[in-house]
C-alpha cells in the first residue's frame, strides 16, 4: 500500500460515523421491566420460603465462594515439569476415566499468551501514531491553515495560482526544488483529476507531495546499520545548539533498556560545558564514558573510546563531536582525522554518521545538512524538537534533495520522546485531517 493510500484509508476510518449502540434506550426500558418483575418475585418468594431455608443458602454461596477464592497452589513436581497451572483446575486429581488423552491444557495459555502479544502490539502503534500526532500538531496546523488561505478564494486553476501555491509550500518548509517539482506535476495532474472544487485541488496537492517522498525514498534504509560482530561505532555531528549530546544521552538510554552494552566518548573537547553534560547523560543512563580534559585532542578520545569498545566488548560505542561551522577547513580536518582513527581500529566502521538537525531552524537546517554532506559521510539525520515548530515538513526536502534517510526523529522532551522515524506516522500526523476520502 503506498503512503498516499494508507493516508486516505486512515482518513475513512476516521471520517466514518460512529455507530450508535443498537439498543441502549430499549435495554433501559427492558432492565427497569424486568427489574421490576424480579423484586414483585423476591418479595413473594421471601414470603414463601422459610429461614431454615435461606439460612442453608447462605453457607452454601459461603462455601462456594472460599472454594473459588483460595486455590490450591500447583505441586513442585507440576512446576519442575513444567506443565502450566490452571486457576479454574480442580483441587482433586482426576480419576483415569476422566482424563482424556486428546485433551491439550497447554492450547489455552497459548492463545491467551498469542492474544496478549497481539494487543500489545496494536497497543505500541496506537501510541506510536499518538506520538506523532501530537508532535506534528503544529506543523499540521500551520500547512494546513496556508493551504485554507490558498484555496479561500479559488475560483480556477491557472498561472497566478500555482505562483501563490509555489509561495505557500516554500513557506512551509517544503524546499525549492520541491516546490517547483510538485508545481510543475499538478499543473497536469489537475486536468486528469478534472479538479474543479477547492477540497479537490487540496487532495491533488498532497497527493503529489506525498507521491514524491514516497518516490525519493525508493530502497531508503531508516534503520540502525549495527555490525555483524564486534562494536557499532556511531558517529554524531551537527552545529552547537542543534540537540547533539541531548540526542546522545537519549539513544544511549534507549539502547541501553535493549539489553545492550554502551560506551559514549566525549570528542567535543571545545565547546563548554559538553564533556560534563554528556558524563551527566553517562551517570543517569548508567553507561561508561571515555574523557580527557576541556580543550585536549578530540582524536585521542576517539582512539581510547574504540580501544576500550574493542578490549571491553561493547555493543555500540557514541561518539560526541564538535560542531564549529564557522571554520569548514578545520571541521572537515578533525571528522577525517577521527574516521582515520576508527578505520584503523575497525576497518568498517564507522558504521553510522549521524547528522543532527534542529526542525525549528527550517531552512537553516537543510542548508547545514548540505554542507555536512559535503564534509563527511553522513549516513542519517536526526531530527529533534519537531514537537516545538510548525517546520515539520523540513523532512520533505530533506529526502528529496538530499536523498538522506532520517532514522529519528524528537517528538518531545522525555528520554523516550526520542523515536525512530515511521514515514507512514510522519505523513499521517503531517496530513491528517487535510484531505477528503
């Protein structure tokens, strides 16, 4: 099913109206009928029946009741077995006519064990979808208030407005090339469309946005790239301010819960404050942390971090960096210098660069994410505070010009806020409530 499908099906379901309850107003009048009949029949059967027999009622419902509350516990040759207990199995031992050798009182557990897994699994991309939901809010609000005002006064589709809706989809962070690519594609696809109402025009215009990042996204990889053997190094770079070791300390939280071994090495020697923020982030994850003093060499971190990952045997080893833009030569000379190192030590590593962005920065950050291109290997982006900005459809351009997976994406401040990217919940809580099914 293609993202646009998924979108509009998503849409039906939430667009169909409810079904009210078949017979809540009859079953009201009934209960009260025949509640009414059964006190007229307690009040004459009290009448009729004597204490004595009332009485030998009571201690039976008694007895019964402390039969079903106070099970007796399973054997210790049942439990080496291995053979599950049943709350509603008898206390007796069955005699050998009553036991059956078709019977399987395994199959019950099972199907309770596969429906648990079942609704737990429903459950986690319900919350997932909520996640997004809420993170997108403001970037939902804000496209789909410019495409209100765009469509406010249509009329038809002609030049003057593919210029407005060229104007509206750079204002929302949509990028250029996009802009101009969707432009171009509707003024056809209209036609075929024979889109003539305002709510038609807005269905093409996202069909088409998310037709082309689906199709830029063709064989992309979201996933972790995790080595076969031995440590994971995973580099992280990105201008100061952006959310790097926040975005550090979250992943190593999240790794860390996963049953994983973890080590972060503090590589941003020069900005203040980095190497105690990210051995604060070290303390409360409860991971180990490679660090020399405030302003020594980066490089040499980097070498004791893959050293220790290699001698300790750690899973994944996180590598902070420094984020200093404003002197390319020296940025690019300091990640080549860091590769050279771990590329040494582990010939196929490192085996994520990971760029991280800040959404609220809109245009700013593709423009960082294409020179970061330029100096390094960057293998992903992570996206953080896109709960905070009505920028959202950064993530747009950043497929489709950069041809870069974003592998996470920060959908709020909590330690687990920080979620790996699902472009089906991206595009539903981008666009829901947008298009008409």
């Amino acid at each position: 099913m293609g993202l646009f499908d998924f979108l509009k099906k998503k849409s039906t379901h939430k667009d169909e109206p409810k079904s009210e309850p078949k017979s809540d107003e009859p079953a009201q009048v009934n209960v009260e009928s025949t509640q009414a009949t059964v006190d007229e029949s307690e009040k004459t059967i009290n009448k009729e029946t004597s204490p004595e027999v009332e009485e030998s009622k009571t201690d039976d419902n008694q007895e019964s009741t402390e039969s079903i509350e106070k099970p007796e516990p399973a054997s210790e040759s049942d439990t080496d077995d291995g053979e599950p207990s049943h709350v509603d199995q008898p206390v007796s031992e069955p005699t050998p006519e009553e036991t059956s050798e078709d019977d399987e009182p395994v199959t019950e557990p099972a199907n309770t064990e596969d429906k648990a897994e079942s609704q737990a699994d429903e459950t986690t991309d319900t919350d997932e979808e909520a996640r997004y939901d809420r993170g997108l809010e403001k970037s939902r609000s804000t496209f789909g208030s410019r495409l209100n005002r765009l469509l406010a006064n249509f009329r038809h589709v002609d030049e003057a407005f593919f210029d407005d809706l060229e104007e509206a989809l750079i204002e929302s962070d949509v990028g250029f090339e996009t802009a101009m690519k969707i432009s171009d594609s509707l003024r056809e696809e209209v036609k075929i469309q024979n889109a003539k109402r305002p709510q038609d025009v807005q269905n093409v215009v996202i069909e088409k946005l998310v037709d082309i990042y689906e199709e830029a996204g063709k064989n992309e990889n979201n996933q972790i790239e995790f080595a076969p053997e031995g440590p994971t190094i995973i580099l992280f770079v990105g201008v100061n301010g952006v959310g790097k070791t926040t975005t550090i300390g979250k992943m190593a939280a999240m790794y860390k819960k996963q049953g994983k071994k973890v080590l972060l090495a503090a590589a941003d020697t020069f900005r203040a404050g980095a190497i105690q923020q990210l051995n604060e982030w070290a303390v409360r994850d409860g991971v180990d942390i490679v660090k020399h003093k405030e302003g020594g060499d980066p490089a040499a971190v980097v070498f004791d971090g893959v050293k220790k990952a290699k001698a300790d045997n750690y899973d994944v080893l996180f590598v902070d960096t420094a984020g200093r833009l404003q002197n390319k030569v020296n940025l690019m000379n300091e990640l080549s210098k860091m590769k050279k190192i771990i590329t040494r030590e582990i010939p196929e590593a490192p085996h994520e660069v990971l760029l991280v962005l800040d959404a609220t920065t809109g245009q700013n950050a593709l423009n960082q994410a294409k020179l970061f291109k330029e100096s390094t290997d960057v293998t992903g982006i992570i996206l953080t505070k896109l709960d905070g900005t009505a920028r959202g459809g950064i993530v747009l351009p950043i497929r489709n010009e950069l041809h870069l997976p974003v592998k996470f994406v920060g959908l709020g401040e909590q330690v687990d806020d920080l979620r790996p990217f699902k472009p089906q919940d991206f595009v539903y809580g981008l666009f829901k409530g947008l298009i008409e099914a």
